[in-house]
C-alpha cells in the first residue's frame, strides 16, 4: 500500500516505514504527526483518487530529526553593468518516519 500526500507545497509518495525529508514541520524528534492532505492510495490493484483530497484518509509519521539543509548559493549578475548579488540559503527540513496510512 502507498500514498501520495502533499506537505509544503510538495508531493511525496509514501509507503509504510519509508523515510522522507519534508519542509519544516512543527514538532521535535519523536514526536507523532497526522498528515491530512491524501492526493491517492493505492493498495494492491486498487487505486483511489481524491477530488483533490480523499475525505477521511490520513498518514501517520514519526518526527525523525530536524535539520537544516545544504546551503544553495544564489547568484545574479549583468554583464557590462557592475551589478553582482551573491547570497547563500539553507532550507530548514523534518526527516519524516511513515508508520501508518489510513483509509477514509
């Protein structure tokens, strides 16, 4: 059985026990969250799509860590114009643990 969820404006397909990087979740390591937004499940042949959610349907997982992600640099110039930008950004990210799908 697996879902497809959205978190963080993202999509992620998701199994039991699957591990994944979200954006930053409220919650510190160990602690349980529902994550509501179920896009399709699919057990066996079987597969149910939402209308854009399924009503009812969860995933359940595991705060793993929080961290923060590596640093991307960002970089604007135009030529011929002595116009340089240069900044850095890191994304802060929660290691998910999935532990259960539900159905609605």
């Amino acid at each position: 059985m697996f879902a497809v969820i959205k978190t963080g404006g993202k999509q992620y397909k998701v199994a039991k026990d699957d591990v994944i990087a979200v954006e930053k979740l409220a919650g510190e390591a160990g602690k349980s969250v529902e994550i509501k937004h179920v896009l399709m499940l699919s057990d066996g042949g079987k597969i149910e799509l939402g209308k854009p959610m399924i009503a009812g349907a969860s995933v359940r997982a595991e705060v793993v860590k929080q961290f923060r992600d590596d640093k991307v640099i960002v970089f604007k110039k135009r030529r011929r114009k002595n116009y340089r930008r240069k900044k850095g950004h890191r994304q802060e990210l929660t290691m998910l643990k999935i532990t259960a799908i539900q159905r609605g």
